[in-house]
C-alpha cells in the first residue's frame, strides 16, 4: 500500500519555481526519496510536465557510481536539460555522494557538488531539488551550505494522521498502535509486529549510529558511550536534562566515563542526524529563553520503544512526544513554557512558585500554549495541569490536550480541552485557536 504524503506535496508546491535549490531533509528512512522520486514526479506528470523536462539521478543506485564526480554529474545533467525555455525539473537523490576525485580534494580549484547545484540553479528554468543523508555529509549538512540559496523541507516520520489509511483500524485502536510502533513508513506497512520491532531496532544500530560513528571516527569507547547515551534519552524523552546530568547518569547507571562536553558534542550529531529534537525553555513573564536545562524528543516513538525493547511504555509521555513532533511537522517553533508567579506559602511568607507549560507554539506573531494530559481524573488534577496556563498573564490562547476522542470545550478560565484523536487529525483545531 502506498501512503500518501500530501502535506509535504503541498510544502513544495509552495516553493516551486523560487529559483532555490530545494533540500528534503530527514531522518533516514523516513520516506524523503519516496515523496521526491515518487510522489512529487507522479504529480508533474499529472498536470502535464512531459519526462523529458525532468531529469533525474539516485545516486545511491550502482548504474549511477560514474555521476557521482562532480564533473561527470554536471556534464550529464546539462546534456539532458532541453533548452526550450520550458521549467525543467532536476531531482538528485542522495547528493552528498557526488565528490570530488581524491587528487582534487582539498584544492581551491575542486569542484564539489555545491558547485554543480548552484550552477544549475542560475539556468533559466531550471527547478532543482535534492535528498542527501549518510555517514560522510547528513541532511543538515547540505541544507546548511546553501544557506540564503536554498529552502529546507524537513520530512518526518508518519504522523498519526498519515498512518491512518494504511492501517484500516478504528481511530482508538489505531491510535494505541501509533503509541507503540510510531510512523516510520515500512513499520507501518509491515504487517507482522515480530518484524516491525526488528526493523526498528536494527535501524539504530545498523545505520543511525553506524553513520555517526563513521562520519566523526568515533573510537570504540566513544561509540559505546553514544550507544549508552541514546538509550538515557529515549528513556527520559520530555524530561528536563543537560551534558552534565546525562554525563552524570552515564557514569552512575551505565558505568561510562564521559565528559561533559563529550555529552554535548555527542547529543549535537544526534540532533544533527534528526534522531532526537531539542525544546529550550522560554520565560513566559520574562519573555526570554533560559539556559540548560531542555528537553529532548524522539523524532520516532516506535524507534524509541524499540530501541528500549518496549519496557518502558509510558503513554502519557508517548503521547506528549507524539504532540510535539506534531506541532514541529507542522512548522511551529516549540519551546518549554516556564511560569513563575509569587504565592503565600504555610508560615504566611512569600514565595515563589515556578511551574512548566509543556509547549509554548509559535508561528510569526501567533502563540499558543499547550498542556499535555493524558488523563484528568479529578478536579486535583485539572488544577494542577492549568495552573500554569492561568498564570502566564497575557491573553494567548490555553489548550490542554487530553487522549481519547474530546471535541474543542472552553471552561470559564479560557482554556480549551481536545482530545489527542481530533487534535491531531484535524489541523484546523489549533488554527483556529492561534
């Protein structure tokens, strides 16, 4: 079954024809080839751009091992552009494969497939638009060395909502599986659960860490403290940490001396690598970011519990992770909310109380606050998880979201309740709450 990805077909209809070479970036495997080679050709088709105005190369196929020189790449894409003035559609696959011969690197007068992409952008017509993920150059990379020249579409694993037709489940059923085996699209596809926790498992080992172990020649001792630290993160996703509290839990549960930052350098290549994504903490009254500590999150949940062998299974968590990578699919900056307010403690005294918004959204000037709840039993509860939202003193937005099936509810004090199910299904929800 094929799964369709219109969110991310939208985002590149937007930036069609800007005169920008257009990055995908991603986790590996989490379908950025698929939605360039497959789902975005077959569209041009559609409406009609004949195979001869796109050109395209997977340079991770075998026959295409003689393009991967950045002359060879050049000469090949130029002798198949047409020339009639028509927008042409040039589509490169793991670009970061295309290097420069041995006796070249190194030398002012090298060409590098930088080269070869900002060549192609300054021809008339011509649309460029590129993957790139491995050991030696991971996606950031290539996004990051075009800077004002380029636009990065970042693309995640399945979200809830993607999962759903290839699942064929009732939304409650199919929303518990998510929990589990998150999105990654083959574990999605696959039907046998022994094979999708292989899979998932494997993809850690066999690729993740491999590339980052590679690409920063990390030594023996250093990849058993990256494997060490990636199973502390997954353990611990929304949980407020740091380099030295990591450094300090490696050293006290795992038994591995690691520095600091070590830890920090450590905890870069995985955000470089889009395995984990950090949230800084934001003042709300102070209007400021704070330093360390942050939270980290998964960009996976069925590559986080099987990573952990499915033991820690906390849904609550799971979920808060799944709103998360939601609120960041859809293009919204996502920081920790931090509220300090003064209250009178037990001797009559001042003091002051500082509680936690799991996420502060942000889109331009609009901003909403989100609390994730998986459940709220008793008015105890209903207290605790607002107040915070009833104390950022400004007139933002509030939403707590609950799991189930719960359609939009404002109580007196202006916080919204929705449920996971329809949060997360229906975008327009929080449009229309920002």
């Amino acid at each position: 079954m094929r799964i369709a990805r219109d969110f991310y077909l939208q985002r590149l209809r937007k930036v069609e024809g800007n005169g920008l070479v257009k990055v995908i970036t991603g986790v590996r495997r989490c379908g950025k080839s698929f939605l360039l080679f497959t789902l975005f050709r077959e569209e041009l088709r559609r409406r009609g751009v004949d195979d001869a105005h796109v050109v395209a190369v997977q340079l991770d196929d075998e026959e295409a091992a003689p393009l991967r020189l950045p002359r060879a790449l050049s000469a090949w894409v130029r002798e198949r552009l047409p020339g009639d003035g028509a927008p042409t559609y040039v589509l490169i696959d793991e670009i970061q494969m295309c290097k420069p011969p041995p006796e070249e690197r190194g030398r002012p007068d090298a060409v590098t497939f930088y080269d070869v992409l900002n060549s192609l952008m300054k021809k008339p017509g011509v649309d460029v638009y590129v993957t790139g993920s491995n050991s030696e150059t991971l996606s950031r990379d290539v996004a990051t060395s075009f800077r004002d020249r380029g636009v990065e579409i970042r693309v995640w694993p399945l979200s809830f909502s993607e999962c759903l037709p290839a699942m064929g489940l009732e939304k409650a059923e199919a929303w518990e599986r998510y929990l589990a085996w998150g999105g990654m699209p083959l574990a999605v596809l696959s039907p046998d659960d022994a094979e999708r926790a292989a899979y998932l498992g494997s993809l850690f080992a066999r690729i993740y860490l491999k590339d980052i172990t590679e690409r920063w020649s990390l030594a023996a001792d250093g990849g058993y403290a990256l494997d060490a630290l990636v199973d502390v993160l997954c353990s611990g996703v929304g949980s407020l940490t740091n380099p030295s509290r990591l450094a300090d839990a490696l050293r006290s549960g795992r038994r591995v001396s690691v520095s600091r930052p070590t830890v920090a350098s450590y905890i870069g290549h995985l955000e470089d690598a889009f395995l984990f994504t950090r949230a800084d903490r934001w003042d709300v009254r102070g209007r400021r970011h704070l330093a360390s500590p942050s939270k980290y999150y998964s960009v996976d949940l069925g590559l986080r519990n099987a990573r952990l062998n499915f033991r820690q299974h906390e849904r609550g968590h799971l979920m808060e992770n799944a709103v998360f990578n939601e609120l960041r699919m859809r293009g919204y900056g996502v920081d920790v909310g931090v509220v300090s307010t003064v209250v009178r403690g037990a001797d009559g005294r001042s003091e002051r109380k500082t509680t936690e918004i799991d996420f502060v959204a942000t889109s331009g000037p609009r901003r909403v606050y989100i609390q994730s709840a998986f459940a709220i039993p008793d008015e105890t509860k209903r207290d605790r998880e607002t107040y915070s939202l009833r104390h950022t003193g400004d007139f933002f937005r509030k939403i707590v979201v609950e799991n189930g099936f719960r359609q939009p509810m404002q109580d007196e004090s202006g916080v919204t309740y929705v449920g996971a199910i329809p949060f997360l299904t229906d975008p327009s929800i929080l449009e229309s709450l920002m």
